[in-house]
C-alpha cells in the first residue's frame, strides 16, 4: 500500500518535524510514505471571503497539480469522522475494493478550494474544532500509524 499526504505549507516547529520524522519512520514497516509539501499563499488578517477563496483556489491548483491517480481523502470539518477502529477498517476496505494508494490532503490556514472538495473521494474530519495545518500533519500520521498497528492485530493504545 502507498500513503501519501499533500499539505500546505512547511512545517517550522522542529517537535512537529521530530514527531513527523518518527510516525514517518514507524510507518515504512508498513506502507511506503510520500510527503508532499505545497507552498502556501501569505494570508493577511482581515481578508474579504472572495480574497480568501482566492488564496484557496491558488493553493488548490498547486493541490491538485500532485494528486495521482488514487483514492483521495480531504480533512474538512464538514467531514465524516471516524474512531480509529472505524479508519483502519477505511483503509483496509479501500486497499481491498478501491486503490492500493491513498492520499491524504491538508489544506492551508484558510481551508480548502472548493474544486478540491469535489474532487475528493471522502472528506474526513478529526474533529468539528479547529486545529493549526501544521500539527494536522503529525496527528494524520500519528492516526494512519495506528491504524496499519490494528489492521495488523498489533497493540495500538500505547
């Protein structure tokens, strides 16, 4: 199986790029991880909601331009949220009926472009709080670790 994830922006604080190192590192047992990292467009405050739908859509166009041929997951608020129980039978389920490869993406601070949301195969929410894209990443990867721990009937509550 191959995971990939396509985010916005780089990750500067070095804990979320220790902790994206490590979950990166368990994972290769499993899956053959890819990281892509799309730059992200400056947001200044006080943006009108078409200058935000304009950032969104540049950042999309820079989505969209990696997306390979795969399942693809969005992370949105609006999404479906899973236990980590309910993901790992997800990703089980798609290897088997859908795509060997899944891909996950993060938008930036404003979200995504609607055109992504679209073109997504399921939009998949952590929660109906709002977290920063940046440690979304390490939670992804901390959540996709997991689960390949349970579709292999390996101790995963640790």
């Amino acid at each position: 199986m191959k995971i990939t994830i396509i985010a916005v922006g780089k990750i500067k604080e070095k804990y979320l790029v220790e902790g994206i190192e490590e979950y990166s590192k368990r994972l290769s047992r499993y899956t053959k991880l890819n990281i892509i990292e799309v730059p992200d467009e400056h947001a200044p405050e006080n943006l009108s909601r078409k200058e935000m739908n304009i950032i969104k859509d540049i950042e999309g166009k820079k989505i969209e331009s990696k997306i390979k041929d795969s399942y693809v997951i969005a992370l949105a608020i609006k999404g479906i949220m899973f236990s980590s129980e309910e993901l790992a039978n997800k990703i089980e389920d798609i290897k088997t009926y859908s795509s060997s490869h899944i891909t996950f993406i993060i938008g930036g601070s404003l979200g995504l472009s609607n055109s992504i949301l679209r073109k997504t195969d399921l939009l998949m929410s952590f929660s109906e709080m709002t977290f920063p894209h940046q440690l979304m990443r390490l939670i992804l990867l901390e959540q996709v670790y997991r689960s390949f721990r349970i579709i292999n009937n390996e101790p995963y509550h640790k």
